[in-house]
C-alpha cells in the first residue's frame, strides 16, 4: 500500500509541478519572474517513478499504477501548457518515452 501511496503522490507532484514554468517573485522584490527547471522536476519524477515500478520482481506494481489512473498524468506531461520548446529534445522527455514504454510492457495481461 506504501508503493501505490508514493506512485500516486508523484504523479501528483509532476501535475502539480509542471503547472507552471514561471513563477512570480516573493512579495517586496522587483516585478520580474523567476524560471522554474520544470524540466528537471519532470526528469526528476519520471526517473523516481520508473525506478519504484521496474525495480520489482513482479509486475504488480505497474499494474496498480496503470488500475490507479497513473498514466494519465505521464502522458500529458510533453503537452503541458508550459513546458518549454526544448522538451521535445530533451533528456527528461526520453524518460517520459521510456517510462511510459515500460509500464506498458510490465502491465501487459500477457493475453
């Protein structure tokens, strides 16, 4: 139950994370805005979300992922309103690919 607590919380987190890409400054500080490395949250997540589900004998873990509605947050991440235009190059998209590509296999009925 810890597993499946600690997947929802970081899907959680990356929708909550990739919500905005430019954050407004602390109050008394100038009118500029701060940049957010949402790219980093976001390779960051998936790269702790892939570990959890394929560091595991069984493919339990992946399945529950998938019963708990965890893809959606992962399939809607490279067309966040924010992320920015190198996200299709970068780094953390190949591991939005990847992971996705992984709990699919892992979650397949074998059917």
């Amino acid at each position: 139950e810890d597993d499946e607590v600690v997947m929802r919380r970081a899907a959680k987190v990356s929708a909550e994370n990739s919500a905005a890409e430019v954050m407004p400054s602390p109050a008394g500080s100038s009118n500029a805005k701060q940049s957010l490395p949402l790219m980093e949250y976001v390779y960051n997540v998936v790269r702790f979300i892939d570990a959890i589900l394929s560091n595991n004998a069984t493919d339990d873990h992946c399945k529950e992922f998938v019963k708990q509605g965890g893809l959606e947050p992962l399939i809607k991440i490279p067309s966040l309103p924010n992320i920015a235009i190198q996200f299709a190059s970068s780094r953390a998209c190949m591991d939005v690919a990847i992971t996705l590509k992984d709990i699919l296999t892992l979650s397949q009925d074998g059917t």
